[in-house]
C-alpha cells in the first residue's frame, strides 16, 4: 500500500509533466534529441493509459528525421501542415477569427500576471501550445513554493490561475491538437506525444477541479 502523495507533491509532479511535455515540443537539436531518450522516454511509459499510447524506443526519430519531421508539421517557416497556436483550435466559426486579439491578449494578461513575457527574440506567439505547457509547468512550481512556504494567500492566486488557464485556454485544444496530428499522418513519435498531451490535460482538469470553458469535441 503506498502512502496517499501530499498537495506538495501532487504539485511538484504537475509541474515536471507539464514541463516535460512542453519541453517534448521543442525544436530539435543534438542536446534535445538526447533528452528524449534519457528522460523523456521513461516519463513517457509512466504516463502511458494504455498499450497502444507507450513510446517504444525504436518509435524515436534519428535526429535527422526528427528535425525533418518537426519542420514539416510545426514550424511556422515551413509547411507547417499542423499548426501548433492553440487560438486555432478553439475556433467555431470562421467569424470567430475577429476574437483573435482579444484571446491572445489573454493569454498574455495571464504570463504578465505572474511576470513572465514571451521573448521577443523568437517568433512564437504567446498561444503556443508549448508555451501555454510551460506556463502551466510554472504554475505547478509556484503552487508547490507556496505549499512548501505554507504561504496561504499566494496558494490561493496561483490556484485560481491554474483553473482559470485550463478553463480558458489550455484546457480546450489538446484533443482537437491530437486530432490534427494524427490526420495529417505525423511520425508515431508526434502521434503519441500528442495523445499524451490529451490524456494529461484532461487527467489535471479532473484533479484540479475544473472543465473548459466551452467543451471542445472532436
């Protein structure tokens, strides 16, 4: 029988998946292709739901194949067949396109609130599917500090965060993202990462407490 883990812990865990799922999205390089297999991979089995979603090793891209296959599907100087901004998944009408500034204000108002400012030596948008990761992976740290500091008023700011983000934004395209994926026939390495993407944002929605805003079904 295994102890039940503290509001600490379920914290600290939250923020490393979160980190390590986002980080999974990076373009690839010489430093990141070898974090795939040494860390990723056995993260990767552990959150597995069921057989068919475990990353086997040999599924894993050569690093030449990987950066061919990410710049096909998700980079914005390329085809870019699946597009990695999150706005785009959460659109039900072509009219909606108008509420465009609008939700990237948003989700900047949320990375503000806590300081953070998408860089502007990139040319990602602050509705990065990655970046909306990374912020919840910073979140679940700030949550855990505040734990740890039994810092009571800061819990509460960092919490209602976390639920606002995932009702509001990240907790609405990560089905319709596995989707894409899959559709546009993406290398077995994306296809999983996107599934496990799905399977976690909907897992911390339950654990947090929370729905989307609107349901996004696909």
């Amino acid at each position: 029988m295994t102890d039940t883990p503290t509001a600490l812990e379920q914290a600290a865990l939250r923020s490393r998946v979160y980190g390590l799922l986002a980080r999974a999205l990076r373009p690839p390089d010489e430093t990141e292709h070898a974090w795939l297999r040494e860390e990723f991979l056995p993260a990767a089995h552990a959150l597995a739901v069921t057989p068919d979603d475990l990353l086997a090793e040999d599924e894993l891209p050569t690093l030449e194949q990987h950066r061919r296959d990410f710049h096909q599907l998700f980079d914005s100087h390329g085809p870019m067949t699946v597009t990695p901004y999150a706005i785009e998944y959460l659109k039900e009408w072509p009219q909606q396109s108008l509420l465009d500034t609008v939700q990237l204000a948003d989700v900047q108002g949320f990375y503000r609130a806590f300081g953070l400012e998408v860089s502007q030596t990139g040319s990602e948008r602050c509705d990065h599917v990655r970046l909306e990761l990374e912020f919840l992976h910073f979140l679940g740290l700030k949550e855990a500090i505040a734990l740890d500091r039994e810092d009571a008023e800061h819990l509460e700011v960092v919490r209602h965060a976390q639920k606002r983000f995932l009702e509001d934004h990240a907790g609405r395209w990560p089905a319709r993202f596995a989707d894409a994926v899959e559709r546009h026939d993406a290398p077995v390495y994306y296809c999983k990462l996107a599934r496990l993407i799905r399977t976690w944002v909907e897992t911390d929605m339950k654990m947090v407490g929370c729905t989307p805003r609107r349901p996004v079904t696909v």
